[in-house]
C-alpha cells in the first residue's frame, strides 16, 4: 500500500489507538485554541448574519409591498416585522453561513494558520 496507512488496516494489524494520537501538550494547546477561535467565529457569524439579513428582509419585503395584511403579532407578542414572514428566510440564510463557517471556512483557516493538525 506505499506511505499512507488506512485506520482499518492499523487496527488489523494489532496497532491501538494510543499509537495513532499522542496527547502532548502542544496538541492539547491546538485543541483549545481551535475550540475558542472556533466558537467565537460561529457566533460572530451568526449575530453578523442575523442581524443583517433580518434588515434586509424586511427591508425588501416591507418595500415591496408583500407584508400588507400579514398580522404582525405572533407568539403572543408584538413584532415590528412581518414575524415568520421575515423570520424564516432570516434562519434558513444565517444557519447556512454558519454550517459553512463550520465545514468549509473554519477548517480552511485553521489549515492556513497552521492549526490543522
């Protein structure tokens, strides 16, 4: 099989996982900085796209015209936005920017940084 070695393969061959990761402190340190970086991209990520994209929704839809008629109290309180009308398409585009961030952008940053591995 050359230089690259599959998990399943270690395992067969008698290798524990104690073989493939070593705790030192510097992977330790990685794991920890990764977490909090991490974390507070996700949550930027969400309160930036959160609060920009219920503007922006409201802002279309109420200048459009489509918010006329559509009651403005749900859940048993006032909104000053059409509600679920606004709210919907605000969530769907924000936990998308975030399910990105997670999958794609954190990873690729991390790897740019030097804290892949």
């Amino acid at each position: 099989m050359g230089s690259t070695l599959h998990p399943v393969s270690l395992v067969y061959y008698g290798a524990h996982f104690s073989d493939l990761i070593t705790f030192t402190p510097l992977v330790i340190g990685k794991f920890f900085i990764r977490y909090g970086v991490g974390c507070a991209m996700l949550f930027l990520t969400r309160l930036i796209f959160k609060t920009l994209m219920t503007r922006v929704f409201t802002y279309l839809l109420t200048s459009s015209g489509s918010l006329k008629g559509v009651p403005t109290v749900t859940r048993d309180r006032e909104r000053p936005y059409g509600g679920y009308v606004i709210e919907i398409p605000t969530k769907f585009v924000t936990y998308s920017m975030v399910g990105f961030m997670a999958t794609f952008a954190m990873p690729a940053f991390f790897r740019y940084i030097g804290l892949d591995n």
